[in-house]
C-alpha cells in the first residue's frame, strides 16, 4: 500500500491501460468537452487560471484528464464509494473490481490534487462552487490518500469551519457523480453557508509562544507567531509599500522598520512562511534615506545613516528597494550617490503604476 500526502509536486503515473483508453474515448470525450471548454474562456471562468488550464484549446495533460473523466463516468455502476464525515474533514473510500477503472482512479486523484494546487482548473472546475473554493483554498487543508488495491483511500482534514464544509461538500459531490453522472455537474449548487461559532480569540493564540520572534531580518521588525489566527499570509503575495514617511535623520526611519516587519509576518508569524514579493518606492520626505554614508553624513551632519543596515538586510532578503528619481534630484541628492542596493526609477509615480499593474497590493506609509 502506498502513502501518498498532499504535495505541490505530485506526480502523474503514466499508465498504458489508460492511454489505450485514451485513444478510444478521445472522439467521444472531444464532443463531450466541447460545451465545457466554452466556459473556460477567457473572461467567464473565475479569471485566474494560468498556463495549462487557459486559451482556447485543450492541452494533451488536459485531454487526458478529461478523457480519464469520461471514462469513470461512463463506468461508474462499477465503482463503489463509502464516505464518512469528521469533524475536520472527511473520509472517503472509492474502489472497483475492474483494474483499469483502478488504474483511473490512481490516476485522477493526484492529478486533480495537482490541478487544484497549481490552479490549472479543468474546465468544469472553473464555474462549480465546490471547485472553485476548493483551489482558493488549496493551502488551507491536507488531502491525505492511500493507494489500495481497489483503488483509493481518501482522507481530508482542516482547520477552517468553512474549509471543513468545503472538503465534506466534495466528498458529498463524487460520490453524487457517481450516483447521477455528468449531469451533476451542471446542477444548481450553492455551497451552504456556515455558521461561525463566537470566535475564541485565545484559541489564535493557542499554538504560539507569544514570544516575538525575527524569523528573516535580524534585530528589526519582530513579530509574534499567531498560527491559528484569521488572514494568514498567503503564498505568491505581492506588496509595494509607497514610503513618504520621514524619521529623525540621526534614527531608523520607523516606516523602514515597519517593512522589515512585513518580510518577518510573512516569513515566521503564521502557521506556515508564504512566498511574498515586496518592493518599497521612496520618495517624498523619505527619499534621502537611501544616500549611501559619505553623502548622508555630509548632508544631516550625523555619523552614518542609520538607515542603511536595516535597509541593506531588506534588500537580502529580497525586497526591491526603489528611490524616485524626480524627488532625488529635487532635493539636492546625486543618483551616484545613492546605495548600491536601491535602484533609481524614473520617478515613484512610474514605479508604482508598473508595480501594481504587476499584481503588487499598494501599501502607503505616510507620515
Ligand atoms: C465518476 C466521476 C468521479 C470520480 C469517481 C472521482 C473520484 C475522485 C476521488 C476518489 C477523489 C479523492 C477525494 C475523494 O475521495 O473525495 C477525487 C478528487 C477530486 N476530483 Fe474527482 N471524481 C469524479 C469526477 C470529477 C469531476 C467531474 C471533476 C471535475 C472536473 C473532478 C475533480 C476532482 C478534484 C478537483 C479533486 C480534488 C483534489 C484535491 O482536493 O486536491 N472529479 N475525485
């Protein structure tokens, strides 16, 4: 028996019992997808589809997919499927007499896992409820299956009442596609809604040591875990935080250190690190803040600029460090003069009109 736990790597087993099926189904399941790749265009699914799952055209993996669909469909009197509830999730055992249904099986569920993770929808995925919600919250439960000699054992778990709903709704769904067939899929469906129980703020609390923590930049910016609180970071973020926020020139800028902040949220204060992208536009008051030593010390008679080691460790862990052009000619300063680590953009305006149409979140740290 294998153990097999969610992953963003899964794989896909390459079975020549299900190409050959491939090949005799594939006019069949061509006709049959027809009406469903409509719904993948652009502009009708839910818009965040990338690379396999969008265009016009059906990929050979997606073919493939549907054409595995197809089939367990076409035989699904020889499926049997018991579900159980949990009260995190759910329990689902689905298996067949028929080797090549099993080897469908074997396939589907990694397959579709990965689809769901990597948001690469098929194009019945793009408009049912259960679906859709289950790829927004890909990262927020654990799929847990075990290959049997029949087939599949299924388990499902999370933490998140309305994530616990989801993943027992799907389950209800298999198994409603393999009591009704295709059919399904097109019926109407709203997902119930879910009564949250008073929130018990002290459970958000309850898996951290409320201790602060730097889990990426040293000495600045601390936070505290809280792994079971509300809005966790979320993987594949994007921020641009607009910086006019000036500090006394002989101190760290507190909006500096507030983005140091930031990178430690992402990094270490939720249950998991989530992948983000941070970029900071300087400009306004705190444009001189990114003159390197010579030039700072010169200009705020201090010694040093006590901006550059948090900023310098910014930059290390990845954030894009932008200085307007316009306000540092404006004020004086020289493009020579600033840190190598800060680039100089045309002006703060191009850079953040360029950032979020990229997809950065805008970000103001004002006075
Ligand atoms: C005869 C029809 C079908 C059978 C027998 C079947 C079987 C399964 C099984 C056994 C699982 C594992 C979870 C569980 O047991 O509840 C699963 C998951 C899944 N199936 Fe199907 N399925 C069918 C139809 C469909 C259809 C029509 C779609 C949509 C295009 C689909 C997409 C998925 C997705 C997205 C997952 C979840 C992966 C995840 O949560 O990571 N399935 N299916």
């Amino acid at each position: 028996m294998n153990t097999v736990r969610k992953s963003p790597f899964s794989f896909r087993p390459a079975s020549q019992t299900i190409r050959r099926i491939t090949h005799i189904l594939a006019a069949v399941v061509v006709a049959l997808a027809i009406g469903d790749v409509a719904v993948a265009q652009p502009g009708r699914g839910q818009g965040v589809g990338r690379g396999r799952g969008r265009g016009r055209g059906m990929s050979a993996e997606m073919r493939e997919d549907m054409t595995t669909l197809h089939a367990m469909f076409a035989a699904r009197e020889k499926i049997t499927r018991t579900v159980k509830m949990l009260p995190k999730g759910a329990e689902a055992t689905t298996e067949s007499d028929d080797t090549k249904i099993v080897a469908m099986l074997k396939e589907h569920v990694p397959a579709m896992e990965n689809r769901v993770h990597e948001n690469e929808p098929l194009p019945p995925m793009t408009f049912h409820p259960v679906f859709v919600e289950l790829i927004k919250h890909a990262d927020d439960y654990t799929l847990t299956y075990k290959e049997t000699k029949q087939g599949m054992e299924v388990t499902y778990e999370a933490d998140d009442p309305f994530v616990i709903m989801l993943v027992q709704e799907h389950a209800k769904l298999v198994s409603r596609f393999l009591k009704n067939g295709m059919d399904e899929i097109h019926k109407p469906y709203t997902l119930p809604k879910v009564v949250h129980a008073k929130k018990d703020n002290h459970a958000a609390f309850s898996n951290g040591n409320l201790e602060y923590i730097n889990p990426t930049i040293a000495k600045y910016g601390k936070v505290v875990k809280l792994p079971n609180a509300a809005q966790q970071p979320r993987n594949g973020s994007r921020i641009v935080v607009d910086l006019t926020q000036s500090g006394k020139p002989d101190a760290l800028n507190p909006a500096i250190e507030k983005v140091a902040r930031f990178v430690n949220i992402y990094q270490g204060a939720g249950k998991k690190p989530a992948k983000v992208d941070i970029a900071i536009v300087l400009h306004g008051d705190a444009t001189l803040t990114v003159l390197n030593v010579d030039a700072y010390t010169k200009r705020h008679e201090t010694k040093g600029n006590p901006n550059l080691d948090c900023l310098h460790k910014l930059h290390d862990a990845g954030v894009e460090i932008f200085v307007c052009g316009q306000s540092l000619i404006g004020k004086g300063g020289n493009p020579d003069d600033v840190v190598v680590f800060a680039d100089v953009a045309v002006s703060a305006l191009t850079s953040l009109v360029n950032l979020q149409a990229d997809g950065y979140a805008y970000v103001p740290l004002g006075k």
